[in-house]
C-alpha cells in the first residue's frame, strides 16, 4: 500500500483527480460569510461537496438549475441574485484557458449566467485541470442566442451553427462559432455586436482575478489583476 502522499500524487495524473485537487483549494478561499457565485460543470461538480464540507454560513447564487439542485442536496443556501447583489467571490470552470487569462466558456451552455455572477463578483476564481490550459485559444466558442432569427444571426457569423444540446439555463439556443479565435478582444466585440447573440463565452482576463490549474505536480495557483467594477 502506497502513503498517502503517493497516492494523493498518483490522483493528480488523472483529469478527474485535477478537477477535484483544484476544486479543494479553491474551496480554501471562501470566507465565512462570503456571498457565493457557484458556477456549472463537472470541476463545479467537485467544488459544491468540498465547500460544503467547510460548514461555514454562506448565501449563493446558481448559474445553473444542476448546479442549484446539487447545492441544495449538500445543504449551501441558494438564493437569487438579486437577492445578494453584489458577491464575494464566484468559482467556475473553463474549456480553455490561454497564458493572458482570457478564458473560453459555455461548454455546458450557462456561460451567460457565469458571465452576470463573475461580473456581480468581487473576485472570480477559475478552477481546471491542466489539459484546459492552452497555448492560444482556439473554436469553438459557445454562443447563447436568441430564438427569434436564429438562423439568420448564425449566418451573419459565418461559421457557427446551432449545438444539439438543451437550452440555455434561460432557455435560449445555444450555438458555436467555429471561425478564427487568434484575436480575442476583436473576436468578443464582433460577437457582442450581433443582435441576437445574447452572450458569448469568450471572458475577458479582467474579469478574472485568479486561476487554480492542477496538474501531476500539484495545483497551481496564479493570480490576476482583476479589474473590479
Ligand atoms: C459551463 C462552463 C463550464 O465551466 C465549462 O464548460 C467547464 O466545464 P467542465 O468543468 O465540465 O470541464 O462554462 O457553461
């Protein structure tokens, strides 16, 4: 039987075990009191039971009705936004995360509710396995859109096409754009531009403030400078 230490570092060479390494220290970050933004995906999936566990007094907000049903069943007060208004800190997943800090979101179709929470947060922690950290950002990019015109929104772009998966959490399309990602400032005000893109998943580094990647050697921890509204 191996120590403890050995075998905490063998789960650290696979994805699941990254998830969760990253999903446990981020949970170390949240304060009693805190006001919580808890994000969607299977890395949330992770951090939900890990910040349970501390049983501190927390009120939180959603970005998913997955997420809502799964902090209710572990016990985290799950209330409205607008009920808490402005939060202490949110922790969410990514699909890709690039050396800048700009992020790619929406592979589980909530991204525009992430993107309400994170910019309602004073701080927004990222947490990821280490195969989401990429060189440079690449297609696709999520895309809520809104039912009407659907069609012809996604033709405005180009290269992007309806996702055969459920709704938005809002109950919108989701789609992705497939086109060019080597631009992201350029590329994230072209698709805010387009009427009928509720929301892209492309988020800015500004409003990020710190990433938690775990790889086989531990959990790494950087920080950035959030650009705090
Ligand atoms: C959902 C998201 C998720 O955070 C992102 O897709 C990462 O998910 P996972 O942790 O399952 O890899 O943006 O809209």
């Amino acid at each position: 039987m191996g120590s403890p230490r050995a075998s905490a570092a063998a789960s650290l060479d696979g994805i699941e075990g990254q998830k969760r390494a990253a999903a446990q220290a981020a949970a170390a970050l949240v304060n009693d009191g805190d006001r919580v933004g808890l994000g969607t995906g299977s890395t949330v999936a992770y951090f939900l039971p890990a910040l349970s566990a501390r049983g501190l007094s927390l009120r939180c907000v959603a970005t998913s009705l997955a997420t809502e049903r799964a902090a209710r069943e572990l016990g985290l007060a799950v209330e409205e936004l607008d009920e808490l208004g402005r939060l202490d800190i949110a922790i969410d997943g990514a699909d890709q995360i690039d050396p800048r800090g700009w992020l790619v979101k929406g592979g589980g179709g909530a991204h525009t509710r992430e993107k309400i929470v994170a910019a309602s947060a004073a701080r927004l922690v990222v947490i990821a396995s280490a195969e989401k950290a990429v060189s440079s950002l690449g297609p696709p990019v999520p895309l809520e859109v809104l039912r009407f015109g659907a069609g012809t929104t996604l033709a405005s772009l180009g290269e992007a096409r309806l996702r055969d998966a459920p709704p938005s959490p809002d109950g919108n399309p989701i789609a992705d754009y497939f086109g060019p990602v080597d631009d992201p400032p350029a590329l994230a005000a072209r698709l805010s531009s387009v009427p009928g893109v509720v929301e892209h998943g492309l988020f800015a580094p500004g409003l990020v403030s710190d990433i938690l990647i775990a790889g086989p050697g531990g959990v790494e921890h950087r920080k950035l400078n959030r650009e705090t509204p």
